[in-house]
C-alpha cells in the first residue's frame, strides 16, 4: 500500500495542491534591511522615513524588473519566496527570522504598489522567507501565479 500524497510542505507548509501557471526568479541588488533598523519603538520622523525610502528604492526596482520580464499585473493569488543574500565579508550575517519577515514589509508593499502583488493579506499571497551567504547582498524573488 502507497503513503498518501501529502498537501503541504512539511518544511515550509506550502499548499501542493495549487498548481503554478507561471514562475518568475529575478535579483535586486537591495537588501531588504532588518526590522531592527527601520521598525524601532520610537516611531519617529527617522523611522518613518526609513520605511518610506526602501519601499521607494524597491518598488522602482521592481517596476524596473517587472517592464524588462513582462510580467503583467497580478489579477489572482501568488507565492512569493523572498531570500536575503547577505556577503559575509561586508559585514553580513544570518538574521533571526522576525527581523528577516519584518524587514522585508516594504519590499511586499512595493510589490503591491507596482501590482506584482494583488494585496499582502493572506488571500492573496502565499509567502515564505528565507536567507543565505553570497558574494553580492541583494534579494531573490521567486513570484509564481497559483491556479
């Protein structure tokens, strides 16, 4: 007798039953900061312009990388995989996943901004964090439309 096909990752608890029409993979040379750094307490003018300054720089990024791949507007719920690429010689290190989730808050909504994303709630994406050492500091898009 076969084991059942398991439905969900049983790492990351991705839905395996969403077939993926179309995949995307592209970088930015734009680390998405920590949320140490752009979400502190103080919530004062510096923060806030912190915030405002990265969701500015990814989303023209974005716009820039979505124009040269074609990718159209989003209109249906889609998996988006983001990885911080950190360059241990440039002062880089592993991050704890609240401040890597955190952090990566306005390139999501950058996303949303260039329509790449529909919206970030949960009934539009489907989203998964993760990091990794490279020679170049940057992130890895993953963006795959789900059926």
């Amino acid at each position: 007798m076969r084991a059942p096909t398991p439905t969900t990752c049983p790492y990351c608890l991705a839905d395996l039953t969403r077939e993926v029409t179309h995949r995307w993979d592209f970088y930015l040379p734009l680390e998405p900061p920590s949320q140490n750094y752009v979400g502190k307490n103080s919530g004062g003018w510096t923060e806030r312009n912190r915030y405002k300054k990265f969701r500015t720089d990814f989303a023209l990024l974005l716009q820039n990388k979505k124009n040269e791949l074609k990718i159209p507007d989003a209109q249906e719920k889609r998996r988006v995989i983001l990885t911080r690429l950190y360059a241990p010689s440039k002062h880089g290190r592993p991050r704890d996943r609240a401040n890597i989730v955190g952090g990566a808050k306005m390139l999501v909504d950058a996303m949303v901004e260039v329509k790449l994303l529909v919206d970030d709630a949960e009934e539009w994406l489907d989203d998964y964090y993760r990091q990794l050492p490279c020679v170049e500091s940057g992130v890895r898009i993953q963006l795959e439309v789900l059926r």
